[in-house]
C-alpha cells in the first residue's frame, strides 16, 4: 500500500505528462523557432569580424616604416580582427607544437703613455676593451665617480616639508701612480645637457681612455625631461693636458646604456631602446624608432638597418652602434627587434639574444601540455667598423649571460637552462602520465654551433642533476667551466670542467655536490679555477679553489664571511692570475662595516692579506668599489677617493 506522499508524487507526474502532452506542439514550433533564433546569435557571435583592440594605423601605410609600425602596434596594443569562432578554436588547438614525445628527463650516468697600459678590466676577449669604471694611462689612472646629490628640504602648497633629491654629476677624478704617495691631480665634473638628466642612472655609467691615451669617453643613460624618452649619452673629454681638461663632443643613443667595447679604433656601443606604449605616437619617429646624433639633430636609422625577427615578443630594440673612438662619429648602426639587453662581444662579432617560449603536446594517450623555454642568438659581425647581419641560431632553455657564450676556432659555444613548465593536463585516462610528476624541471644544455653555416655541430644535453640551472660559466680555448646550482632552503652546486678538444667525444668532470654555487669562474694562480660567490646561504660570501685532471674537479681550499653583502657584478671582483691575488668589497651586516677584503694564494692557502675600510658617506654600493694592483700596490677606488696599500 503506497503512503500519503507517494500517491501524491504519483499524482503529480500524471498531471505533468499530460501538460507535456498538451504543449508538445507548441514546444516543437517554439523549438524550431528558437533553433533559428540560436543560429542567427551563433552566427553573429562567432562568425561577424571585430576588432578587439590595437590603434588605427592606416595613415602610415604608404610609410617606409610600416612593416615596423604594424609589428609594435600588434605587441604594444594586441590588435586582433577576428570572430570568436576562431578565438574558441584558437583557444583549444592554437599555439600547440605537436612533439613526438615528452623531454627525457632522466639524468644520465656521470663521467669518471704612448697610450694606455694594459688594460685593467678583467676581459672575457682578449684585445678587445670593456668599459668600466676606471682606467689607466702610464701616468695616470682614472676613476668616473659621481655626487650622489643631496636631499633639499623644502615646503610644499601646504607648508608642509618635503625632501627632493638633486640632479646628481659625474666627476671625472685623475689621480697620479705614485705608490703610496699618489693623489688627485684633477678633477673634472661632467653635467648633463640642460632639459636633460642623470638622476637615477649613476650606477650605470662607464668610461673608455682612448688609445692615444689623450681622450676620455664617457657613457650614460640619460633622461629627456622634454621628450620624456630615455638615451644613452656617450661623451668625449681631451685630456691630453691633465690641468685642463674639456669636453669636446657629445651625442646621443636611444634606449639605456647597455655594454660598450673598444677595438681597432672603434668604439662599438649597446644600448636598450625600450618602446613604451604610454610614450608612443606613431607620428613621432623618436618615441618608436632608434635614433643617432646631437641633441636636436638626431637621425633615425634607416628601414634596411632595422632587423625583425618572424616573431616579435618584445617591443624593444637591442641598438648597435659602430662610432669612431676619436670623434666619436658614427660609422654604422643596426638594431635588433625584440633582443634582449645582454651581449656578448668576440674578436670578430657580437651576439645578441632573443627569448622567447613554444608550447608542445606529448603524443601519448594521456595529453601532456607543456612549454619551453628558447633563446635565439643573433650574430653581428664588426669588422672594419661595419656591422653585417650574419644570420642566428637557437637554443632550448635561457642563455644566463654574456660569460655563457664563446666565439672559438670559428664555432660559438653555449650554455643554457632549459626549463620544461607543465601547461595543462588531460585527466581522460587517469592519472598515471609519467611525465606529470616530474614539471616542472630545470635541464642543462651544452651546445656548438659553426658560425659560417650556423648549423650545429655538437651538444650535451642534461649533463646537470634535474632541477639545476646554470649559474656562471667560463671558456678558456679547449675548456669550458660552469657552475650549476638547485637554490632551495640550502644551497648547493657542482663546478663541472668540460673538455672540448674533440666535439665528436666532449668529456665532461664535476666536483660533485658541495655547499653554495659561485657568481664567476676564472683561472687562477698554479693552475687552479676561482669561483667567487655563495656559501649555504645569500648572506655567505665564499671564495673557493678548484683543480681539475680527466677524472674529476676537486675543490682544495675556501675562504668564507657569513652574515655579509658583497656586489655580484664581475667588474667589481679583482683577480690577479698572475700574482694570485682576489678582492672585493664586503658589507658586515651587523655592524655595517664596509671594507675591502684582499686574499693571497700561495699554493697553499688563501689568506687574507688586507682590508681596508672603505668610503661609507660617499659610496653606497659594492658595486661601485674597483681595485688594480701595480708594482706592488693595490690601488682601490670608492666614489669617495683612492686608497694605496703596498702588499
């Protein structure tokens, strides 16, 4: 017998069938209406074109620059005409590299006055000059510091105080090489333009002494208070007569000061030419296009001189400029769209590199989505002062830095970071894709490329434990160094030494796991390699010896401060193969001391052998701190003056 509220429902669905019954007919003449209705919005939903974002450009379409105009108005604006048909299938099968298969992400088995001095920057090319913060004549050495400005108290609309940070200059500051009795000779302070300003960029600035050895040249970014755009300034000073010394020359780059080189009496310049949307108008060549030459009178570069890639992902300008080191006239010029703001400058070329990612999809049943990261390496031959297009190779993975890439024997050699990130995963058929559990992961790459053909040659894939990435590498001919690290709670790397005398067999030893990981490599006094950088943690200053054969990389000896800040830039690390000598400046957390720390090899032990406390009022980074040793004299540099010590 049914209960009260079953006869009830029972009721209730008699009652509902009927009314269906009833309304069928109306159903399928309203159903057949709304299905007309239905593909009319699907129509006008997917199919009808519109314009989703982007600025209206077509006044420049008989413009020279337009291709141009067209690739930044498309990364700047993201204009896409289109219908959301293509969107939804974009958004399911678009932008996907179908690949046979997943990385392997196995580690494999481990193998058993004429002109200048010497140069006093520890070059990555021989004959080739960096910039840098100070240099040498046979009489003199120099070092560009600058006033940090003060703050001026001031009132505001309201009365109320407010502090306002002055227009910093740069003081050129010339000093005798006297030992212990040297001191300022003279002084010299660059301003900028007016309308135009440092503030902000100090920590950037560089010089070269010419090879005359009669010719300073400066280089910083600089502000256009007008114009709003960012240059960078290269400045000419005669110091042939050290008592009067005068700028005679001064011309403008766009973009931000990058890197500069000198060679051969020319003077090849980088800079990073940022194109801001804010900034923009197509109408105004200088916000959008490099430019070259005085203040007032800057000339953009031709179309023939602008290279795109096939994919732009930046809008930005890596800008290469060939100037006469003498009057600082330019020779030639390039620039590299979408190029990032590293370079690396060999004998004959310069390398500038482009990232960018490509999505790919495993072929198993289990749908594995997953992107990598790639760089490509753009090459620009110099000779002679004119800058050529040779063409460009790509690599898996990140390209650290310029100390990652060498130029040898007619090859170009690279380390790279490959990182595999997970993008999406399809749980149709379980759980269970072997690939799943082990994205994301970091992968170490080696590889070899003919410059002529930039077909490649040689790689070593995966040489790394899973997980660690490159964190400084060195070439020296045959021999190639490089430092890989995993940065959790604790820190730790292997120093591998690679021997690439034979591409068809490179051979490969490594230290094992040991405590911190190091910012640089360099060789070192009785055939040892130097590694400077972390201990177990970010606050551990380490500086550590290596020695390596065919069987394996051994650290010997170390010094390590705990509880310190030290600069992680190259040029401020000293090293004297020669003499073995390594320095820098070291920041006590606790108790803020800032001292220069001097550490000697003998063969034995590294010690330290001075430190000398360093300028705190006038300095305010590591950064800025330099030192030389000649004829048994460290001569160290902070923006507040020299310091001498006899060693």
């Amino acid at each position: 017998m049914k209960t009260c509220e079953q006869r009830t429902q029972s009721i209730l669905q008699k009652a509902a069938a009927k009314k269906a019954k009833r309304n069928r007919t109306i159903k399928i003449t309203s159903a057949v209406s709304g299905a007309l209705a239905l593909m009319l919005a699907v129509n006008l939903v997917l199919f009808v074109p519109y314009q989703t974002g982007g600025v209206d450009i077509s006044a420049y379409k008989n413009d020279a620059y337009y291709p141009i105009i067209q690739r930044l108005n498309d990364t700047l604006y993201a204009p896409y005409k289109t219908n959301n048909f293509v969107r939804l299938m974009d958004a399911i099968f678009g932008g996907l590299n179908f690949g046979s298969s997943a990385p392997d992400l196995t580690p494999p088995d481990m193998p058993e006055d004429d002109g200048n001095y010497d140069d006093v920057t520890l070059n990555q090319t021989e004959n080739v000059t960096e910039g840098d913060l100070f240099k040498r004549t046979q009489s003199h050495i120099f070092y560009l510091g600058f006033t940090r400005g003060q703050y001026d108290v001031m009132l505001d609309d309201n009365g109320d105080k407010i502090q306002i940070y002055t227009e910093p200059v740069y003081l050129l500051r010339a000093y005798s090489l006297d030992g212990e009795s040297s001191q300022k000779v003279a002084e010299y302070v660059i301003e900028p333009e007016s309308g135009t300003s440092f503030l902000g960029y100090a920590d950037e600035r560089e010089m070269f002494v010419g090879a005359d050895g009669k010719s300073v040249t400066v280089l910083t970014p600089c502000f256009d208070n007008d114009s709003r755009l960012l240059y960078t300034a290269a400045i000419r000073l005669d110091i042939s007569d050290i008592s009067d010394i005068k700028e005679t020359g001064r011309i403008y780059v766009s973009g931000r000061y990058v890197s500069s080189r000198a060679t051969d009496g020319s003077l090849l310049l980088v800079s990073d030419f940022s194109v801001s949307r804010r900034e923009t108008a197509f109408s105004d060549a200088a916000t959008f296009l490099p430019q070259i030459g005085a203040r007032g009178a800057l000339k953009t570069l031709p179309v023939e001189d602008i290279i795109m890639p096939d994919g732009t992902v930046a809008a930005r300008y890596t800008v290469i400029c060939s100037l006469d080191e003498v009057s600082l006239e330019p020779t030639d010029a390039v620039a590299l769209l979408s190029y990032s703001d590293d370079v690396y400058v060999s004998q004959n070329n310069l390398f500038a590199m482009r990232g960018f990612t490509e999505t790919y999809r495993t072929n198993n049943e289990y749908k594995l989505e997953y992107s990598l990261d790639k760089t490509e390496i753009r090459i620009v031959s110099y000779g002679g002062g004119k800058l050529e297009n040779e063409g460009a190779v790509t690599v898996d993975g990140n390209v650290l830095d310029r100390y990652s890439l060498d130029e040898y024997g007619g090859n170009l050699r690279v380390f790279s970071t490959a990182i595999y990130r997970a993008t999406s995963y399809s749980y149709t058929y379980g759980n269970t894709d072997p690939y799943k559990d082990k994205l994301p992961a970091e992968i170490c790459n080696f590889y070899c490329f003919d410059i002529n053909s930039r077909e490649m040659i040689a790689s070593v894939e995966n040489f790394a434990p899973v997980g660690e990435s490159v964190k400084s590498a060195r070439f020296y001919g045959d021999t190639a160094y490089v430092c890989t690290a995993e940065i959790k709670t604790i820190i730790t790397d292997p120093v591998f030494a690679f021997d690439l005398s034979d591409y068809a067999n490179i051979k490969y030893t490594d230290t094992g796991t040991i405590p911190g990981y190091s910012l640089s490599l360099n060789e070192f006094a009785f055939d040892s390699l130097i590694g400077i950088g972390y201990g177990d943690s970010s606050v551990t200053l380490k500086i550590e010896l290596y020695e390596s054969d065919d069987t394996a990389v051994t650290p010997i000896v170390a010094y390590e401060l705990e509880n310190v800040l030290f600069s992680s830039m190259h040029k401020a690390h000293f090293i004297d193969k020669n003499n073995g000598l390594a320095g820098l400046a070291v920041t006590d957390i606790a108790s803020g001391a800032f001292d220069y720390k001097l550490l000697r090899y003998d063969g034995y032990e590294l010690k330290e052998v001075l430190s000398v406390p360093l300028d705190t009022e006038h300095t305010d980074s590591a950064d800025d701190v330099r030192a030389t040793y000649i004829d048994g004299y460290m001569y160290i540099f902070d923006n507040g003056g020299l310091s001498v010590k006899q060693i």
